[in-house]
C-alpha cells in the first residue's frame, strides 16, 4: 500500500466509531429529500460515489460538524 491509501486507511480506522447521521441539516432548497436519501443510503460511507458525495456541501447548504465527521474519511478518496 502506497502513501496514500495508508492516510487513507488511518483516516477511516479514526473515525470508524463516528455514527452514521439518520437525517441532514439541510436546505430545503437546494438540496432534496431523493438528494438525502442517496447520501445516506445503506452502504460504508467509503462505497458512496462521487457523484452522490458531491451533493454534500457542509455547513453551506447541507450538513453540520457531525456529519462532517461522518464524512470527512471518504473525501480522501472522492475525485
């Protein structure tokens, strides 16, 4: 495993015991219940796709410090 995938490794073992959120702080506006729904499908946050986790913008239109914490490992990966 390279530099990389190992910060990654270490990022997802630091926060593993962070619960998954059952709802987001959001607004209603910019970012829907379908929206919702996929961000917090049944999956490890690091199966999401990047098309989903960019629907994610923390602290702007969806999300607040403790979903960051949720998601914050899988941003080492998203592109």
């Amino acid at each position: 495993m390279d530099q990389w995938g190992e910060a990654s490794a270490a990022l997802y073992a630091a926060f593993a015991q962070v619960p998954k959120p059952t709802t987001l702080k959001r607004c209603p506006h910019c970012f829907c219940d379908e929206d919702e729904e996929q961000l917090l499908a049944p999956v490890p946050v690091r199966e999401l796709s990047s098309e989903i986790v960019d629907l994610y913008a923390f602290c702007y239109t969806v999300g607040d410090l403790d979903d960051l914490r949720y998601f914050s490992p899988g941003s080492s990966t998203w592109s």
